[in-house]
C-alpha cells in the first residue's frame, strides 16, 4: 500500500518534477540513525520515497511523518513484504515514475548521514553535463566505535533517472541501464551502520548471507553469546583514528547512544591502542592516502565547481 503524496499540477508536484527524489528502503529494525539522516537531506531532496518492508507495525512511521519530507506532503511511502534488494529498489523506482518522475535519484541508506554542502550539490546537479549519469562522493566507514573508521570509500550519491534504469541482484544489488560516466566530487559524508551492537551487525550477515551473500556467518544460537574481538579480528588491523567532525545533525544521536555502546567501543578503543608499532605506522599511511583521494578530485573544474559550498 502506497500513502503520501500524489503528484498533480501543484506547484510542489512541478518541482518534484524539476528536482532529485530520494529513494529509501527500510526493514523491521530499528534506524538509530533515520532521522539525522533525514534531516540531513531535508534541502537537497524534493520528495523521499520509502519501501518500507517492515512487517507489522512499522518502527519508523513517526519519524518519517515528523521528517520534513511529511511535514510538506513530500513523502511516499509503500509497505510491501521484502523478498530481495532490487526488488525493493524497483519498488521505489516505479513509485518514482507514477511521481513525476525528477530527472535525478538520490541513492540513500538509514545509517548515512550527510553534511550541509549535499544541498548546494544538489542544486547544481542541472548543471552536470549529460555525457555524466552518475555523482560520487566518499563515505568515511565507522566501525565499532565513533572514534574509528576502516576507510573513505567511494559511493554513488546520485544518479539519472531513465525509463529503463532497473536494480538487479538480491543482495549487493547493482544498478543497470545506465552507461554513462561517473563523476567523483570532493566531499565526504558519514555511514554509522557498524557502529552499533555486534549482534546487530552479525544479524546483519546472516540476513545477507540468506540470500546468497558471502562472509562469516554465526549460527542463530551463537549471536547471545560470541566472541566479538575473535569475529570482528580481520576488521580491526585496518581501524584508523576519526579526528575530523562528525555531522551536526548527527551529534544529539551520537550522544544518547555512546553510553549504551561504552562496553563495545571501549573493546574497539582497547585493541586498536593495541595495535603494535609498525601497525599504527601502516595506517597512518592509509589514512593519508584515504584524505588524498577524495581531496584530490578538487582539480577537476568541474567536480569542484558542483560541490562548493
């Protein structure tokens, strides 16, 4: 069942029309994190589109009601059973073409929080020529802890939106029917997904790995009770110290859940100060390399000129 928005000759439904519309999936947990996130793209999209395949009574229909996204009659919401990721996707992108269909997408996840420079980005995106179908940005990946990250990757912010533009693949699912080049901007934003419990992020993988993913998977009866530094061991040599700011909008949720996660960063703290010399000398390489990466894509005009503040 759909509710929300619909589109007619309104003045709002013209500029979701004209804008970026972002699309959102959302599962029967709940998303620490959903409301930052949403009000930190709240000026950078037009209209929010949510598959929400939670079952029951959904933990998220306050908040996306109180969003800005509700509050402004910008909010389409459906509520369909989850049988894989694409087909959740797709879900959105045919809400997305009953909607108006805004000539851009925005690519979005509960637990991503942006900065304040993705609305001027998003402003600008009628500027991107159209030989270019995609715009990156980095994500810093916090891992175990608000202090640590395990890397700056790049990750699809934006995309066109054409009829034929359709997801594939239950799990790490892959966009098709775009062939147009990707440009990267300078700019980096937060993902807080595998900050929270270890057995969250170990429910995490068995969901995945049910649909065909693979990793290391725990048995349903071990998640009470394991060995979080022996699961999490591959993870922590590559732990790099966060010294920049996390997003304003991100900080009050940040605060109400350090002391309920103390235990689990303090053993992320412990191992990482741990770590022996050579180690901590590794990723100071790294993370060097991770800051010029993404700093490095301001010599392009272009790249520069989209995400200046």
């Amino acid at each position: 069942m759909s509710r929300g928005l619909r589109v007619g000759s309104d003045p709002l439904a013209i500029e979701h029309r004209l804008g970026v519309a972002a699309h959102l999936i959302l599962g029967s947990r709940e998303e620490p994190f959903l409301a930052a996130m949403l009000d930190s793209i709240a000026s950078a999209a037009t209209l929010l589109i949510v598959n929400d395949n939670s079952a029951g009574h959904s933990p998220h229909e306050t908040i996306l009601r109180r969003s800005r996204f509700g509050e402004d009659g910008a909010l389409i919401v459906d509520r369909s059973p989850f049988t894989e990721f694409a087909a959740a996707r797709n879900r959105c992108l045919d809400l997305h073409r009953e909607s108006g269909a805004p000539p851009w997408i925005m690519f979005i996840d509960a637990d991503e929080v942006h900065a304040p420079r993705i609305a001027a980005i998003a402003r600008r995106l009628s500027e991107v020529p159209g030989i270019y179908d995609f715009v990156d940005g980095y994500t810093w990946h916090f891992f175990g802890s608000f202090d640590y990250y395990t890397s700056i990757e790049r990750r699809m912010m934006f995309f066109r939106y054409r009829e034929d533009v359709r997801w594939e693949g239950a799990v790490h699912e892959r966009l098709q029917g775009l062939g147009g080049k990707r440009l990267a901007l300078p700019y980096v934003y937060a993902h807080y997904g595998h900050t929270l419990t270890p057995r969250r992020h170990a429910e995490k993988g068995r969901h995945y790995s049910s649909l065909g993913a693979p990793g290391n998977v725990l048995r349903e009866e071990e998640l009470d009770d394991f060995d979080v530094s022996r699961y999490f061991a591959p993870v922590y040599p590559r732990m790099l110290r966060f010294t920049a700011a996390h997003p304003q909008v991100a900080s009050s949720t940040i605060a109400m859940l350090r002391p309920h996660l103390a235990h689990h960063h303090r053993l992320t703290d412990a191992i990482v100060k741990g770590h022996p010399l050579w180690l901590k000398v590794r990723n100071a390489v790294r993370k060097a390399n991770f800051e010029l990466r993404w700093r490095f894509r301001r010599i392009n005009p272009l790249a520069r000129r989209i995400a200046a503040l």
